[in-house]
C-alpha cells in the first residue's frame, strides 16, 4: 500500500511538471517527454491489480513524422540529391549493422556512442554510427579505387538526444565522398562548393563554413608541447569550443587531460585565430608553427583551397578557423563544417522578434561537416593499400528542425499530395463513370483522386479539393455524359469549362504545367 502511495504521490507531482510546461509553452518534444513519463507511472499504478499497461511511446531519441513533415523532409532530400546528382554522383547502399570490429577504433571518445546488438549466432555486430566508415569497408572490400559517390541513409548514436536542436539517436545522414588519387584540393573545394550550393539553396538563412587542417592542429600541438600520445584526447577537447567557453576547455585539458597551462594558453593563443588566405600566409612566417613540417604542408594547402573557392565564388561565406578540431580519428588533412548564424537562423524561422521561440531555434549548431581521410580505406585493406578520400556530410535532421519551425512560422500551405485533378459527380449513380475516367487519367499519368462512396455530395468532394489543395476537379454529370463533355473547375477561382472528352487529359496537363 504504501508503495501506492509513493506512486500516487510521484503522480501528482509529474503532473504538475506536464502543466508547468504547458503553460510556459515548451516545445512539444519536451512536453511529450514528460507526458511519457507521467503514463509510464500511471501504468506502474495500473487499472486492474497486476495487470500490465503498455505504454504508447516512440523509443527515447526518436520520433515519428507525419505527412506534412514529411512532404518538408521530401523536398529538402530531392534539393540534396539534385545538388549531388548536378556534380556527377552515384550512388550506393550497405546495411544498417556492422561487424563490430569494423565500427571499432574509428570514432575517438565516441566510440562509446556505438549501439551493439546482442550476439546472434557468431557474429558480434553493431549499428552504423554513420555513413563514412561502412564506405571505406565498401571500397576496401571490392578493391574500388575511385568514386565519386552519395549515400541517404539512416544511422544510430547512443547520444543524449536534445530533440529540439534536430539531435537524435536515430537520424538520417546525407554523403558525398569522392575517393581517389587527384592534384590537391580540387575535390576537397568542390565539397566546399557542394555544401554552399546546398545550404544556399534551402534558404536557411545566413550561415558560415569554417576550414581548418588536422595537420595545422597536430604541428600546432607539437610546438605548443603537446605530448604525442596526448593528441587525440587534446583534438577532441578543443573539437567542444563551439559548445563551451575557452576557460571551460582549458580547465578540461588542465584538470582532466593533464595538459600543463603553459602549452594550453600557447594552443588559447592559435584557436582564437580566424581569417582566409591572409591567416595562412601569417601563419606560414609564424616563428613557431612555421618549425612543424606538418603544419607548413596544411598551410600550404590551405592557400592552395582558397584560390580554387575563389574560382568557385564561394569565399564570402568560408572562414578559416584555428579552432575547428572535428573529433574523429579518422580525418588526415583538410576539415571542415558549415554552422548557421544566429541572426541567420532567427530570420529565416520569423523569430527575430520571439525571445523564447528565437532562443530556441538559433541553437541549432553544426549543418554539415567533413574533411579529408586518406588513410580509413589501408586500415581495411588487407595490403594496406591506401585510397585517399575526401567527402561531406549534410546534417539532414538540423536542417529539417529549421525548414519545420520555418514553415510553422510562415502561412504557407504544405501540401502533403500531389493529386492534380480530383473526379467528381454531380448527381448519383455515377460511380461507374467516375472509375472509367480516373482510369483513363491514371493511364495518362495524371496523378488523380476519386471519393469511395457510391454517391458523395458535390459539396463534400469540393470541400476535400480545398483542404488538399487539389488544383483541379473534373466533373461528370447526365447532361455532360450526353454532350460528351467534362465540366473542369478550377477550384482557387471556381472557373468552370466544359472540355470535350477527348482533349481532357491534354487540358489537365497544360493547366497543372502552369501551376
């Protein structure tokens, strides 16, 4: 009983939680999470004397998407493919698990973030953490030694999800990678040019992509008395400074990675650095850096890159960032990742005006990402042959959250179908002929819609065209069967034409080719 009351109790309380956010006008994925919690307990209470409630709930980190949120994903995926497509990509697909030991080592402190499954008969496997490492195993395994490819598919984090800035558990990835032995910088530019062209093109508002050279980071470690072995864990604590402040990082190397303050005020001095092929020529005649041969190479190459973004007219929007890290282990050279302004991303959603719904939006951080890894493919090959490779990954899931609050914030009506015309009757008993003219439309490939009722009322047909925005309604009626005609009526003017059966189909098509 008195476990009862515990959970009577922790009822009460819960509830007020989901009311408190109520009425502040939390985002919806908080509410939910709370609303979850608050059933999970009424469950635990349960109706009946150990009878168990199933809870009716998406896995934490994951959600669902309803057709308007899918008809927003749709078009964002088929602005990416088009983009991929225009710069002459192909396209590929592996599974969605792994073998374990192919995902292991690859990620730096990540690694942790890996979803295994239970061993099932033999193998020991895990879900793709993402898109890259499967696609080296693919090159390596099929011995490939040029692509130039994209891959759309879903990939799994065991991450603490923060569903209102698009991070999930689950998330879709979008790729472009070109592997291959090329002149420097020539396709690391083009994947510049592809992440402007796309981000351009979804019009979300102003945003930045910083440029930095993992081989910068590790010369400007050594002559900043980084020892070797401390690289990585240092890499991955300066890949935070876009969540945390530079004293937060400092203390992070100090206190928890044992960086002596010396080498990590010397490294405070270099990631504070920005600029463009300026910075790299200064950083070249630095007395420091310029001692480290791996840092020298990265600069080089860096000046080299900005000559080709000039080429590509891309350079108003391309930084070069000292403090950009990337904490992957498998990048070797150039890195890169394109995040949206604040001011940016509050205009594009209309919510420059909003303090709490623009504080929201603006966090949304990282749009996209990659760099160079021309070792990943050796570490599969049996011979250790190398394929260098250098790619993008488009943060499909951060850029969907904004495209959502943007057409939240707009008026403008999602279509979720594409129907073009519906068939409509005017009178009853014409079910018939309302099937032998959708099919005669389907056959002609016009995308057409008919009601599953023997008799619907005119006005309830005319009704469904208006809430999904169906363009166009082809109605049949005694009089038009007898005249050999179909009454077309368009339905945002509610003009009306009688068009003769046989030029029906080329009268839908020139009417919705306008629209």
């Amino acid at each position: 009983m008195e476990d009862k009351a515990q959970i009577q109790e922790a009822i009460k309380s819960q509830g007020e939680v989901v009311r408190r956010l109520k009425a502040e006008k939390a985002s919806k994925e908080q509410i939910d999470e709370e609303v979850a919690k608050l059933l999970q307990l009424k469950a635990q209470l349960g109706g009946d004397e150990g009878k168990h409630q199933f809870v009716l709930k998406t896995a934490k980190g994951t959600r669902d998407y309803n057709p308007k949120q899918m008809a927003i994903r749709e078009k964002v995926f088929s602005t990416i493919v088009s983009c991929f497509k225009r710069h002459g990509a192909e396209t590929i697909d592996t599974p969605v698990f792994e073998l374990k030991e192919t995902l292991t080592g690859k990620y730096g402190e990540d690694s942790k973030l890996i979803y295994d499954l239970k061993d099932q008969g033999g193998e020991l496997l895990s879900l793709r953490y993402d898109l890259t490492v499967p696609f080296a195993r693919y090159l390596a395994m099929n011995k490939i030694t040029n692509i130039k490819r994209y891959h759309i598919a879903k990939v799994y984090r065991r991450d603490n999800p923060a569903m209102t800035r698009g991070r999930y558990r689950e998330f879709y990835q979008c790729d472009f990678d070109i592997a291959g032995q090329y002149d420097a910088m020539i396709p690391d530019a083009e994947c510049l040019k592809i992440v402007y062209e796309i981000l351009s093109e979804l019009d979300l508002g102003d945003f930045r992509i910083k440029v930095n050279d993992r081989r910068i980071l590790d010369g400007m470690f050594a002559v900043c008395g980084v020892p070797d072995e401390k690289f990585r864990t240092i890499c991955s604590t300066v890949d935070k400074l876009d969540k945390m402040p530079w004293e937060e990082v400092r203390r992070e190397m100090v206190e928890e990675k044992g960086l002596s303050e010396q080498a990590a005020d010397q490294i405070g001095e270099y990631v504070s650095m920005q600029g463009g092929m300026d910075l790299a020529e200064r950083l070249l005649q630095d007395q420091k850096l310029s001692q480290s041969k791996l840092a020298c190479a990265g600069l080089a190459d860096i000046k080299q890159l900005f000559s080709y973004l000039q080429l590509f007219q891309v350079t108003d929007k391309v930084v070069f960032d000292l403090s950009l890290a990337r904490g992957l282990d498998y990048y070797t050279g150039i890195i890169y990742e394109a995040v949206l302004t604040q001011a940016g991303v509050a205009a594009a959603c209309g919510e420059a005006q909003n303090g709490a719904g623009g504080e929201e939006s603006v966090s949304v951080g990282s749009v996209a990402g990659g760099g160079r890894y021309d070792g990943l493919v050796g570490m599969f090959d049996p011979k250790g042959r190398k394929v260098p490779c250098v790619g993008v990954s488009i943060g499909i899931e951060r850029i969907f959250s904004i495209m959502e609050q943007k057409a939240e914030a707009s008026a403008e009506k999602i279509r979720t179908t594409q129907v073009q015309v519906m068939v409509a009757s005017a009178q009853k008993n014409l079910l018939e002929e309302r099937l032998k003219l959708i099919t005669e439309l389907w056959s002609a490939g016009i995308k057409a819609e008919v009601m599953y009722k023997k008799n619907p009322k005119l006005l309830s047909q005319l009704q469904h065209c208006e809430e999904a925005g169906i363009p166009l309604v082809a109605i049949l009626g005694e009089q038009e069967l007898k005249d050999g005609v179909v009454k077309l009526r368009v339905v945002a003017s509610r003009e009306e034409v009688d068009v003769s059966r046989a030029e029906l189909i080329s009268e839908i098509k020139r009417r919705t080719a306008e629209v």
